[in-house]
C-alpha cells in the first residue's frame, strides 16, 4: 500500500506542477496581450497628433536618405570592383 500511496501523491504532484506551469504561462500570455493592445492604443493615439505627421515626415526622409545612401555605396563597390 505504501508504494501504490507514494506512486499516487507522485502522480498528484506531477499533475499539479503541470497545472502550475500552465497558469502562468496563461497569465505570462495575459501580460503580454495587455502589453500590445496598449501599444496599439498608444499607437493611434499618436497617429492623431499633429506631432506624429511631422516625426513620420522625418523618418521617411531618413529611410529616403539611407536608400540614396545604399545605393551610393553599392555603386562605389561595383566602381572600386572594376
């Protein structure tokens, strides 16, 4: 009878560690949704500002920039290849 308990309260442990385990990964779930539905919001609460139009306009002069800036340095490298 003592094995059978042991192997028994084994069982329970194990099941409840797994039960254990599966909450918090839930809960761990549960942040990280909140996390991005909040950085959603912020997102387009920002999108309504008149700011964001001008740090939009200035990052894509910078994405404009590095571009020209690529395809500057991908032309030096076929010139210096030659």
């Amino acid at each position: 009878i003592g094995s059978v308990h042991n192997a028994l309260l084994k069982k329970i442990q194990n099941s409840l560690k797994a039960l254990a385990d599966l909450v918090q990964k839930k809960r761990l779930w549960a942040a990280y949704q909140t996390k991005l539905q909040e950085g959603k919001n912020f997102l387009e609460v920002m999108k309504k500002d008149p700011v964001y139009d001008l740090f939009s306009d200035e990052m894509e002069k910078e994405k404009q920039d590095l571009r020209r800036l690529q395809a500057e340095n991908e032309g030096n490298k076929r010139f210096n290849t030659k």
